[in-house]
C-alpha cells in the first residue's frame, strides 16, 4: 500500500512540475551523436527549444537518459550544458532521450519539465555477418605489459586479415596495435609490451578488418586494466621446521611492480598420510607466511596469487608456484652419507685395482719383478679385472 500511495504522490508531482503558469515547455532540437573514432567514447549534443531562446532570465537544465548496456539500465543525469560525453558499447543500439527543464521566474519559482523528450537511436555498424569476436581477452602480466587474444569466427571469409586499433583519454587518435601475435598465419593477439597504457581509466578497443565479401562486423571492448592483472608466479618458497612438529612456511613477493598490500596468496598444501593417501586443502592468506602444527609423512605446498578486492574489481589467478616438499620420515641422515661412503670406496678400490693391474702387466712385460706386497695385495682383484675385461 505504502508503495502505491508513493507512486501516486511521484505521479502528481511529476504533474505539477511538467505543467506551470500555462506554460508549457519543449524538447530540446537538434540531437546528435558525435563520434570522433574513440570506439564508444560519443559526444552528445543539442540545442534550447526555439520557444525558450527569448527567455534568457529563466535558468535551463536538460535531462539526459541514456541506456548504458554495460549495465543494462537507464542512466540518467541533469546539466546546464548543452552536451554530454559518456562511453556506450557501439556493439548494441545507442539510445538517448534529452528533456528540458525551465524553473526562475517564467515558472513562479517551480522546476517544470518538457512532457516530451528528443529521442535519438543509432544502430550498431553492419558487416558480414558472424565475424564480430566473442572471446576477446586481456592480461596486464605482472602489471608490467600487456597481451590480449582474440579468437576466430568460424564464418570468418578466408583472406579476412584483422586489425585491433585502442583508444583511451591520453590519446588524441586512436592507434593500431603495436604489434600483432601471429598463429597459423594470422592474427590472433595484440602485444602492448612497451605501449602506456593508463590504469583506472577505460581503455576502448575497436577489432575491425576487411575480407572478400565484405567489412567484417566491428567489435567494441573497453575495459580497465587493473581489473585484468595476472600476477607473476612466485618463485622464492622457504619451508622450514621449528620445534614441536611446526612447519613454517614463507614466501616473496614475484615483483615490486604490483603493491604487496594488493596481493592475496592461495596456499595449497598437499599432505600424504602413511598409508599413501594424498588429501588437499585450500589457505586463503594475505600473509606471506603461514605455520602448521601437523606435518605428516610429507607435506607439498604450491602458491599463486591475485589481487584483491580492495584493489581490483577482479584479477587473474597467477600461475602455481613449483611445489615445495618436507619429508618428515626420510632414512636417516647418517645412513645415507654411510651408502655414498661404501659406494665410492667400492669404486675408487675398482679404479685402483684396474690401474694396478695395468701397471702390473707393463711391468712384467717390462721383466720387473713387482713388489711382492703388491702383488699379494692386489693378485686375487688384478685377476678378477683381466677376466671382466
Ligand atoms: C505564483 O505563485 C504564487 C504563490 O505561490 C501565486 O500566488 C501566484 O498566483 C502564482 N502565479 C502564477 C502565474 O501561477
Ligand atoms: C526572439 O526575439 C527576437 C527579437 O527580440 C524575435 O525576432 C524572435 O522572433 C523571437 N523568437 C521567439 C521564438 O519568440
Ligand atoms: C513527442 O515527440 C515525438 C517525436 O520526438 C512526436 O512524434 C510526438 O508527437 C511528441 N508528442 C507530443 C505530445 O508532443
Ligand atoms: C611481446 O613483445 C615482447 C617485446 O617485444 C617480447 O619479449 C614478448 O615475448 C612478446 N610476447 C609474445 C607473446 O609474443
Ligand atoms: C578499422 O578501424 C580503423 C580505426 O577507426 C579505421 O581507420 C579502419 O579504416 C577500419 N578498417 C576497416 C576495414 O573498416
């Protein structure tokens, strides 16, 4: 009920305000759409109702509605001016309404509003039909350069040759990529390493080409970067025991390009129990350190990380650190090295042997008669070398 009654109260004042002092106001003229090749950037202008050019002691405000696809709804914005720029996605219709509003003296003091509104709608730009891509993907790597991707229709003309022009509000033009990604022969990616590319402002892409049979469909992006950041893999991983069966695990930032503050790490621990079995879990952390009471038969941890939400809209998950493993019931120590000790004593005996017997032979060839500790010493393994020989 309560709902109801507002709406009424909204209907009988919009009434009072559209209709004042027998006075009645009219849509502005002349709307246009402006587009200076800025992919969606639009300029939208227009002109006072001739009926109100005259009255210059009463202030004039315009409403202006536009449907912002993005978000799929109705903006709307009052101003004095008579323009407005805002981003539209050139790939739906365009659609603005402008009302006039009069208040001052012409109109006792209240705000009337034009019961009509100028109406302007533009249609996307033609092309063959099914060429417009629909997976089209950038990754600012590290904060440090950015890749984006595009795939390829499969209505796509053979001989179509593509090309990816940007724009962003440090641009006077827009320009081409700077350098193509080839696969296959053809274009399937921009690389922007080296090319300033501005953070928290929108960046608008236009992906157009030429075939045979005609232009093919434009494609129209505009996005944020900050908002397609993949963090590099971490690299430095230390694990480390302290006592009371703890393990303790930290690790590095992979860059200085992104803010530590901005990071989120996924731990994941990997823990293998005695009887073989291997069991997951998940950490969430904005720590670089983390420590764990339970060490198991051995225990592999693997990190990625991506930005947060105070930071970023959204993110990329890094790439997955090199696991990093801690046995705990390794053979001990001690037994190992006695193995490494045995192994070389029985080769380094093998190599002495061999070089004795060799010089054995050249002495007797030699008519020298060998030592006789020697001999007795070495006889039974000299014997053993020819016969293996
Ligand atoms: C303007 O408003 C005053 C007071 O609200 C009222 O007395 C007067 O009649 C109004 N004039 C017109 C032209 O509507
Ligand atoms: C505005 O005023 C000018 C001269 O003062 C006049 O020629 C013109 O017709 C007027 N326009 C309207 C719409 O009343
Ligand atoms: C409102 O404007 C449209 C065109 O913009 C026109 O066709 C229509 O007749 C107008 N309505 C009124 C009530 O003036
Ligand atoms: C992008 O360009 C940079 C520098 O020219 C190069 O090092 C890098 O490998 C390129 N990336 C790809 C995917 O071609
Ligand atoms: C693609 O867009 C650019 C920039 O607006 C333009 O210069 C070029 O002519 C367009 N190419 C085609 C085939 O439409």
């Amino acid at each position: 009920m309560a709902s109801i009654a507002a709406l009424m109260l909204l209907i009988i004042s919009w009434r009072n305000i559209s209709y004042c002092c027998g006075l009645k106001v009219d849509p502005p003229e002349e709307l246009v759409i402006i587009d200076p090749g800025h992919f969606g950037h639009l300029e939208i202008t227009w002109s006072p109702p001739a009926s109100l050019i005259n009255m210059t002691e009463c202030p004039v405000l315009y409403q202006v509605e536009y449907f912002n696809s993005y978000r799929n709804r109705w903006t709307a914005i009052r101003t004095s001016r008579r323009s407005y720029s805002a981003q539209f996605d050139l790939m739906k219709d365009v659609r603005v309404k402008v009302y006039t509003l009069l208040s001052g003296p012409c109109t006792n003091g209240t705000m009337i509003m034009s019961t009509n509104y100028t109406e302007l709608i533009q249609k996307p730009p033609a092309g063959v039909v099914g060429t417009a891509v629909q997976d089209f993907v950038c990754v600012f790597h590290n904060m440090e350069y950015m890749e984006c991707h595009w795939g390829r229709s499969s209505k796509m003309p053979v001989n179509s040759e593509q090309s990816l022009y940007f724009w962003h509000k440090k641009l006077e033009q827009s320009e081409e990529c700077p350098k193509y990604v080839i696969s296959g022969g053809v274009r399937v990616g921009c690389n922007f390493t080296g090319t300033y590319l501005p953070d928290f402002t929108d960046i608008n892409f236009c992906l157009n080409g030429s075939s045979r049979e005609g232009t093919l469909k434009p494609t129209f992006i505009s996005l944020q970067i900050q908002n397609h950041v993949k963090p590099g893999t971490t690299e430095k991983l230390h694990l480390k025991t302290v006592p009371d069966t703890q393990l303790e695990i930290h690790w590095e930032y992979p860059n200085e390009w992104i803010p530590g503050h901005c990071l989120e790490w996924e731990v994941e621990h990997n823990q293998e129990g005695p009887d073989g079995k291997i069991t997951s879990k998940q950490i969430l952390t904005k720590q670089t350190s983390l420590a764990l009471t339970s060490i198991h038969e051995r225990d592999c941890f693997r990190i990625r990380s991506k930005l947060h939400k105070y930071c970023a809209d959204k993110s990329f998950w890094s790439e997955w650190s090199h696991p990093s493993c801690h046995l705990e019931f390794t053979p001990e120590p001690e037994w190992n090295m006695v193995c490494v000790y045995i192994t070389i004593a029985i080769i380094a005996v093998l190599l002495l042997s061999l070089c004795v017997g060799v010089g054995f032979k050249v002495k007797s060839r030699q008519e020298k008669k060998p030592d006789p500790l020697l001999t007795t010493l070495f006889a039974q393994n000299s014997a053993l070398t020819v016969a293996e020989a």
